[in-house]
C-alpha cells in the first residue's frame, strides 16, 4: 500500500490539518514517491465521461484514428500508433497506443506560440470536451498539490504557481490492447521514470501498474475509484537534489488467462513553463547533499527526454 492523503485537508481552514497533510505528503515523496489522493477536483462524472470516450476512440478502426496521427507534431497532439513510445534505454516499443491533450492558453500569454494547437475527433465531439475538462481539474488539483511541496521544502507557498501556469501539461489517454500472441520481450509500459514535476493518474480499468520500493522490490498498485494516484516526476527530483524520489514504476502484462482484456489509463503529466529553470534549490543543497545536476531549463530537459524515449528525432 502507498500512503494515502485527502486534499480536502490542505484546502481547508483547519491550520493542524493542512501541516499533517503537508508532513505526510513530503515524507511519502521522500520515501517512495508516490501518493494516494482523495478529495481531489476532478469530478467522477468527468472522469467516467472520459473513460468511456477514450474507449469508443480507440475501438474505431485504424484507418479513422490514424487521421489524427499527425506528421511533425512529435506526438505532442492528437494521437500516437501503437508501438511508438519505449522506456528511456530500450529499442523496443511498448504494447500501448495513446492520445495528446495540450495546454489551452487564455489571454496574450506570448508562450501560446511554444504549443501546437489541441486535435479533435470529428467522430467523437464528447472525447475533446471531457478531455479539456479533466485536463483543467487535475491541473488545478496539481497546483494545491505543488503548494503543498513548496511548504514541505521550506519555500513560500505559491512558489511554483506561475511556474506551472501555462505549463507545457499533458493528459493521455492510453490504451493497452488485449495480447494476442506471446510477446517477446515488450511489456504494456516498460520501468521508466517520469519526465514532469509531478504525475496524476486516474483509476486505470484494470491492474498492471507497479512500483519499485526501496527494498527493490516491485510493488502492485491500483488507485481507487475516488482516488488519483500522485507520484514525483524526474523534474522535481532534479529540482530538490534529490530529496524527493522519482520512483521507478512499469505496467505489467496481465497473466495469460486476461490476455483478452484491454486496459485503459489516462495519466495527467503536469510539467512548467518551458523556462523554467530546474537547477538544484538552495535548500536542498548542504555539505552531506552537494549538487548533483548541472543547471538547465524546462524545456531543455524536456526536448532531451523526448528524445530519448522515441518521441522526438
């Protein structure tokens, strides 16, 4: 089991409650990097719209969805055939196809020039909608969630606020087919690492994600219904020295007899600006925690991870 905590507590005007929550959530991600969250702002109703829409895209024929595949979007938009995307290390692509909700700017924000404009399935008007919808509650839960690490690191409380406001953010959609033959060597998602500040899933439809613990040991994980599961991304293991742990996680084949039964996962990937710099915080460096990154931006270390892992040329 992975620590759970209930974001109602942070949120409210009870200041002991909202210093446990801050305590529990900064030692969890100190240990194992990941959290059980309740009383988060995405609604159930959205979250089950979602689901279903997801599952109507990616049931239609290729030959429909492979419109939405884009040439020279990198995958950042719209949809990404099967195979595509490996773990960081490895050649081989994992057994899963997904889609790219982006960040939709409001205003005159000049980095409205950075993204690529959102797609939408002329088949499926609900799938767009429900999916802006999410993408807009698990940021902003996102937000309470990073307030509360700012607190936990002994920095002001809004410190990554316009940070994160207008980030380069991703919700995807991804679906794991059912396996009909004996895979060589692929698994759904290989051991990997995430690339953002801070990751949230929604429930998936079915088991396969797990964890590796201190003891190395790998740990099964399914988030409950009302519940995002919230783990630390390699950006802000980068920016605290290390102090908070970017866990390493998969999702696993199912055994044979559940071959037939696909999966589906929709994580949000909350990431900054794009300048944003992730060099090492003040506060997480000491004589016993000297530096161990050298300095870049946001978007450097993003471009370079994409690359690394297939997405990007």
């Amino acid at each position: 089991m992975i620590p759970g905590v209930d974001l109602r507590d942070f949120m409210g005007d009870d200041p002991v409650k909202k210093s446990n929550f801050v305590e529990k959530l900064g030692k969890a991600y100190e240990d194992i990097g990941f959290v059980a969250v309740r009383g988060h702002l995405l609604a159930d109703e959205t979250s089950s719209h979602l689901y279903r829409q997801c599952e109507a895209f990616f049931n239609m024929p290729y030959e429909q969805k492979a419109k939405y595949e884009i040439a020279g979007l990198h995958g950042q938009r719209g949809y990404t055939s099967f195979g595509k995307e490996h773990a960081k290390g490895r050649n081989e692509g994992d057994l899963k196809e997904f889609w790219h909700f982006g960040q939709t700017v409001i205003g005159d924000d000049p980095i409205k020039e950075e993204y690529p404009k959102n797609v939408f399935v002329d088949e499926l008007p609900d799938f767009g909608k429900y999916g802006i919808k999410a993408y807009k509650d698990l940021e902003e839960t996102g937000k309470y969630l990073l307030r509360a690490i700012a607190l936990y690191l002994g920095l002001e409380e809004t410190y990554f606020d316009a940070k994160i406001h207008h980030g380069n953010s991703i919700l995807r959609p991804i679906y794991y087919p059912p396996i009909t033959d004996e895979p060589k060597s692929a698994v759904r998602a290989a051991e990997h690492e995430d690339i953002n500040l801070i990751t949230l899933l929604m429930g998936a439809s079915a088991e396969g994600l797990e964890v590796l613990n201190r003891q190395n040991q790998w740990v099964a994980i399914t988030a409950l219904p009302e519940q995002l599961v919230v783990n630390v991304g390699d950006m802000l293991q980068r920016l605290t020295n290390n102090k908070l742990k970017s866990t390493t996680h998969r999702v696993v084949n199912p055994p044979r007899e559940k071959w037939s039964v696909p999966r589906y996962s929709i994580p949000f990937f909350l990431h900054p600006r794009s300048e944003m710099r992730l060099d090492c915080l003040s506060v997480c460096v000491d004589e016993k925690h000297p530096v161990q990154y050298e300095p870049i931006s946001g978007g450097e270390y993003l471009n370079e991870r994409l690359k690394e892992i297939g997405l990007k040329k």
